[in-house]
C-alpha cells in the first residue's frame, strides 16, 4: 500500500525492461520448440504453442508484456513456419485468416488473463487492509491512554504505508504535540497547516489538494463535529504521491485514532469524576467523623466542668474527684484525636520526617508499657526478646506512636484478663516485631483492608475510635522501608507484625535513595 507503486504490478517480475525481455525469450523458446514440432505437423498446429506463451505471459508478465508477445507470435509464426519461409511473403491467403485469428485471441486472452491477475491482487490488497484495518482496532481498543494511542499509530503508519507519524491532541483550547519513539521536527509552517485541518476539519499537506508545500500530510481526528487532534503522516517515499486507496485508509486510520482517542479522554474525566467522587465521599467521613468522635468527649468534658463549676459545694469528694478523672480522660482522649488527625494528614501529605537513629527495641517497648500503664492496669502482658538483640535504625518517638496504637488496640478488642504478648526478634535481615492478643480477631475479608484510612470493622461490641491508628502505624512503617501485615491468631485473637531493615540494611537503602 506505498504510496507511488503500482496497484496493479506482476505477481513475480517489477522491472518492466526485464518483463518485455522475458517475453521476448518466451516466444523464442516457442520458435525453437515448433522447429521440431513442424517436422511432424501441419503449421496451423503451432498456433495452439504461441497461444500457451500468450497465457503464460499475461499471467506472470503483465497486460504490455503479453500484447507483445501476442504479436510477436504472429511475426515468427509467419516468418519461420508459413511457407515461403523466412520472409512475410505469403503464398496461401489463407493463413492471413490464421494469423489475425491468432492476434485477436491472443489479444484478448493477454486482456482477460491481465484482468483475472489485476483482480486476484486487489483482493489480495483488500484482504491485507481489511487485516490491517482488524489489527488496527484491536490495538486502539487496548490503549488506556494518549501515549499508547500514538504508540499504536506510529507502528500502523509504519508497517502499511512506510512513513513516520506525530500526534496533535487536543488539552484544554490548545493541541499539544505528541512525538512517538522516533522525534519529527514540526515547524511554525507545518505547525500552520495543523492549525487549518483543525479549523477547518479538512485534510491538507502533502498529497492532497490543499496546502501541498508542506512535508508531511495531515488529517483531523475527529468525534463528530469536534476535532480532537490531529494526525501527521510523513512518507518514507517522497517521489511518489500517495494513491487514492492510500488517502482512503489513512482517513480510516483517522477515524479509528479519533474514536480511540475520544474514548481515553472520556476515560480520564471519567476518573477525575471518580477521584472528585471518593474526595467528596472522604469530607462527607472525615465532617461525620469530626462531629462524633470530637463532640463526645467534648460533651462530656463540659458536662463534668459544669458540675464542677455549679455543683461544686454539692459534691462529695468521691463525685468530685470522679468528675475530675472524667474531664482528664476525655480531654487526653480528644488530645489523642487530633494527634491522629494531625499525623495523618502529616502522612499523606509526605511531610512525615524520620529522624533515624540507633535505637534498642527494649527501650522502645518499655518506654511503650511505662507510658500505657494505666491502660494496662491488671492485664497480663509478656514480652519475649532475646538476649544480644542489635540496635536498629528507627525514629525512636514514631515507632512508640505505632506500638502505643498496637497495644491500645489490643486491649479495646481483648477481654480485660486477656494477655497480650509483644516478641521482637531477627529474621533474616529484618527485625520483626509481634503484637498479639486473644481477642476478638478480624474478619478474613477485612485483614488487608485495615490499614484503610476510616474503614473499622463492624463489630458487636461498640468500641470509640476514628480508624485512623493503623493507617498512621503503616504509614510510619513504610517510612522505615519496612511492613506492617495483620493475621488472626490460632485459637482466636489477632497478631500485628512490623518488620524493619537491621542497621547495615537500612543505611544502605538510604544512601541508594
């Protein structure tokens, strides 16, 4: 399908001087062979031998080919074979019939036999443009976005018309330039008759009617009577225009890219409405979560400072100092609410700084247990370390956040005489990690899902909590370059397991970044 070829060239011969020529030796060969065949025949027989080197070469040669030969026939025939021989002088008219006879049919066998092969290679043609066309739409209904819609043009362009392509897609008002692997300079002038085809939703440029100065030829991509881009095609031969059929199935092409394209952007707005979607679903939570988790102990903190401030020559010194510890744990725990959303916002954003040092994990842990001790009033709690533990590079304050968190939610989900166990030790190249409890445990379906942001699994029991704690502990995890899983234990109760780099590991991970 290049552009400048001949639609309709032989099946094995493209030279036309070699084509004549092999015609020219086809009739001799026929000559040589009927000297023999003369010796044991009547002349008017080797009619029927020039006729089959007509046939053969309208079928291999070509319709000019055959014609010469159909009356090259007729001259050797009369030369070498009708008596007087070796010269036109006939003595029988009667071979004048013979010799117009075998013209005309050998003029029409070269006609219908050049017709039959023209039309066996637009069939041909046809078939490997209809595949083509096939492989064309496969490859565009795959491509998820603009650089693979180019990715699959620039191959088409490539492999059927034997030129190179750039891409004009729109954005906004404007058409930016998409360049496939190979760069195409485009200058203000082509630039020019891009901006035409957009305008007026027309071919131009090379090949065609319309601004033919230019290098390269350009079509609109379009869906309906918006253009979307702009196809440039510049062809490999520049000494033959494209042909009709050429012009025909670029315009296909076109309107295949156009519909591919429309198809990527209403993917994409698709997405950002999507995005637009989940952001507002997340305020719509996050104004939920802040009315109740904040308003709670908000009301009960004012609650027991009202009585404190108006009751106060009314109470007992019990009462009193029950109000007094309410007041304290509320506000300890809307303290702990807003830490939360203050780490979690400082996580998504990337702010969240690790200040790495050589820290020991029985100092961390300890540190953890001193500072939950009322939490873990009269709870078993066993801590399983071995001796010879290295130290191992950690912010020591971010890693208490997540076992804190841990612990805490071990004990809300665990009965009160429950234990809980804590183990660190070295796996590999690691330093793991376990929290484990013998609570409630967790759905399968809800193990991975966690660690999202909000989501808390349904439960029997109501337990207060914003859904935030294990999404800032992987957050800080992952900030080590370590892990955080969840897995429910045998027998009942769940098992948190973080995992973080040993020292050597870590600072070489730091110094690859």
């Amino acid at each position: 399908m290049k552009g400048g070829v001949d639609e309709t060239r032989p099946f094995f011969f493209g030279n036309a001087m070699k084509r004549y020529g092999i015609s020219l030796m086809l009739v001799i060969m026929a000559s040589v062979i009927g000297e023999w065949v003369h010796r044991r025949f009547e002349p008017t027989n080797l009619v029927m031998l020039y006729l089959a080197v007509v046939v053969i070469a309208a079928t291999f040669l070509g319709r000019g080919p055959s014609i010469f030969a159909s009356i090259l026939s007729v001259l050797a025939f009369d030369v070498l074979f009708v008596p007087p021989r070796f010269s036109f002088t006939v003595y029988d008219t009667q071979y004048l019939m013979t010799f117009a006879g075998l013209l005309i049919v050998g003029l029409i066998i070269s006609e219908l036999t050049s017709r039959t092969r023209e039309h066996a290679i637009q069939a041909l043609q046809r078939e490997a443009g209809a595949l083509a066309l096939y492989r064309l739409s496969r490859d565009l209904s795959n491509t998820l976005d603009f650089a693979s819609v180019q990715h699959v043009i620039e191959n088409h362009v490539a492999e059927v018309f034997q030129g190179r392509s750039v891409l004009f897609i729109r954005e906004a008002e404007t058409f930016h330039l998409v360049q496939g692997t190979i760069e195409i300079t485009v200058d203000d002038n082509e630039g020019a008759v891009a901006n035409w085809v957009v305008e007026h939703n027309q071919k131009a440029g090379w090949g065609t009617q319309v601004l033919s100065a230019a290098r390269m030829m350009y079509l609109p991509l379009s869906s309906g009577q918006k253009t979307l881009g702009v196809l440039g095609v510049r062809f490999d031969d520049k000494e033959h225009p494209p042909t009709r059929q050429n012009i025909q199935s670029l315009e296909t092409l076109a309107n295949q890219s156009g519909l591919a394209i429309e198809r990527v952007m209403l993917a994409e707005e698709t997405r950002k409405m999507e995005l637009l979607r989940e952001k507002e679903n997340l305020h719509t939570a996050l104004l939920n979560s802040i009315s109740h988790d904040l308003r709670t102990p908000l009301v009960a903190i004012t609650g027991a400072l009202s009585h404190l401030v108006g009751d106060q020559h009314l109470l007992e010194n019990q009462a009193y100092k029950e109000l007094i510890e309410t007041a304290h744990e509320e506000a300890s725990r809307l303290n702990r609410i807003v830490t939360n959303w203050l780490d979690m916002t400082r996580v998504e954003a990337g702010a969240l700084k690790v200040s790495r040092q050589s820290c020991d994990v029985r100092d961390v842990i300890g540190v953890v247990l001193g500072q939950l001790d009322e939490t873990l009033v009269n709870r078993p709690v066993h801590v399983k370390m071995p001796d010879g533990l290295p130290d191992v590079e950690m912010d020591f304050s971010l890693m208490m956040k997540v076992l804190i968190n841990i612990v805490d939610n071990a004990v809300k989900y665990s009965s009160p005489d429950a234990p809980i166990e804590i183990e660190a030790r070295i796996v590999g190249d690691q330093l793991e990690i376990t929290v484990t409890d013998r609570g409630v445990g967790i759905p399968e379906e809800d193990l991975t899902r966690i660690f999202d942001k909000f989501y808390r699994v349904t439960r029997p029991i109501n337990v207060a909590g914003t859904g935030l704690g294990l999404p800032i502990c992987k957050g800080i995890i992952e900030a080590h370059h370590g892990t955080i899983t969840a897995e429910n234990r045998p027998g009942g109760g769940t098992i948190l397991r973080m995992t973080l780099p040993k020292k050597d590991t870590m600072r070489h991970a730091s110094d690859g970044n």
